[in-house]
C-alpha cells in the first residue's frame, strides 16, 4: 500500500478489501459475493493482479442483501431489491437537492 491509498481508506468508494476480508467481514462466503456480482449488485475492482477489491459502500450493500438472502429471499430477488432501494434512495436524494433549490429561489413560494 501506498503513502498515498493510506489516505484514501476514509474513501467509501476506495476498493480497499480483498474479496477474503470482504467475505470475513460479512460472515458471508467468497461464493456469495461472486453470486451477487454475477448478478451485478456490486462490481468490484480488480487489484493489477486480477483479484477482486471491495469498497465500503460495496460492503454496505452486500450486506444488505445478505440479510434478505438469510431471511429467505432468493439471490437474484434480494439483489433487484437492494437495486431498487438503492436507486429509490437516490431520488429521493436528488427530490430533496431540487426542493431546497426552487425553495431558496423563490422563499416566498415556501412558507
């Protein structure tokens, strides 16, 4: 590891766990986070060696369907969910950005 990725692990975007540590992490198996990057959950990076790398975020979501898988959902339906909440999260994200946008705009239209 570089000076310069030590910095980086506060990245949750950094790929900074090996699909082993990503998989102790999780008290999951290597096989599950194959299955949920065969059915494109996540995509990790590869290291220059061609092993796989894993971020928090990644990690997060993960583990997210990890838990829907251990309460009985199938892979494929636990990863469409984790997609959808995910991209659910992410306009309600970008609803918020716009409504305190026009609200600053216009104040008097606010209150």
């Amino acid at each position: 590891m570089t000076a310069d990725s030590y910095g980086r692990l506060d990245d949750d975007d950094y790929p900074a766990y090996t699909m082993g540590r990503a998989a102790e992490m999780l008290g999951t198996t290597q096989g599950f986070l194959r299955a949920i990057g065969e059915a494109r959950l996540i995509t990790p990076l590869r290291s220059a060696g061609g092993h796989r790398r894993y971020s928090r975020y990644q990690l997060r979501i993960a583990a997210r369907a990890r838990e829907l898988v251990d309460h009985g959902t199938p892979i494929e339906a636990a990863c469409r969910i984790v997609i959808l909440e995910d991209q659910l999260e992410e306009a309600q994200r970008i609803n918020a950005e716009y409504r305190r946008t026009a609200e600053s705009a216009n104040p008097t239209a606010a209150g």
